[in-house]
C-alpha cells in the first residue's frame, strides 16, 4: 500500500517481532492493570503508558498479558480519552505548525505540511465517525483544537 503523502511504496503486511517465549511476567495481570491505571491518572497517553510497560515492567505486549488491548482496559475503567490518541497527537502537530506560520509568514514548506496533517485529521474524523468513536456530527476546527490541545476546554 503506498504512503498518503509522498510517492514512497511502503511496506505492505508488517508484522510483529515474534515473541522467543509467551513468559507472562512475574507481576499478575491484577499488578499490571494496577500499573496502567496509574499511568493514565498520572495522565499519559496509550502509547506512553505501552512503552513503559514494556521498557520498566518487562511487559512485551499488553494483549498477550492481559488478553485485551490497553485501549479496553481504560474504557472499562472509564479512563478513555474522548478523542482518539492518534488524532489528539496529529491536531497538536497542526496547532503547533499553526503557531510557526503565525511567526512565519512565508514558510511556505510548512503551509504544505499544514495541509497534509490535516487531511490526514480529516480522513481520520471520517473513519472514525464511521467507526462510531465520534458523535456523527463533529468536524475538525482549528480554533477549538487549538483550546482542546491548551486545556482550556
């Protein structure tokens, strides 16, 4: 499948390293759902708390401990985000090119990537609209991105 925004082909059918042995780690999955819980209060994101599961508790992947994804054991916890991490961290990319441009004026090499990052903003909102993690009427506005992103809504 090729890239969205370059002529680059890209890897079609990547896959995860293999695991050498399915050792669940010596903290039970009680420990661990402790653990993610703690990072989210401490207000990290998904792949935040994923690395550090996996770097400082020895936790390969949190499906093959747990026997669900982490973005699950949040919902039911009730500690999900309510926009998507993936979308959250493209609109800060794009509030915080907005702020350059401001600076600015003629970077037009940044005016480009603007308009990639947010097509890419759009396509995800249609997906996930579609996929029914945003209400059916939400649209992407920079100004309120702008406040979602400063914390001030």
């Amino acid at each position: 499948m090729a890239r969205i925004h370059s002529k680059k082909k890209g890897k079609s059918k990547s896959r995860k390293p293999p695991l050498e042995k399915a050792v669940l780690p010596e903290a039970g999955k009680e420990k661990i759902e402790d653990i993610i819980i703690n990072y989210a209060k401490q207000g990290m994101s998904p792949a935040l708390i994923g690395e550090k599961l996996k770097k400082e508790h020895n936790v390969p992947y949190i499906k093959h401990a747990m026997g669900k994804r982490l973005g699950k054991i949040l919902e039911e916890k009730g500690m999900a985000q309510q926009l998507p991490p993936d979308m959250l961290d493209l609109m800060r990319k794009a509030v915080n090119m907005r702020a350059h441009l401001a600076a600015n004026k003629g970077d037009t090499y940044n005016k480009i990537r603007l308009h990639n990052v947010e097509s890419k903003i759009w396509r995800l909102t249609r997906y996930y609209i579609r996929k029914n993690r945003l209400p059916q009427g939400w649209r992407y506005n920079p100004a309120t991105a702008e406040l979602l992103i400063k914390g001030k809504v």
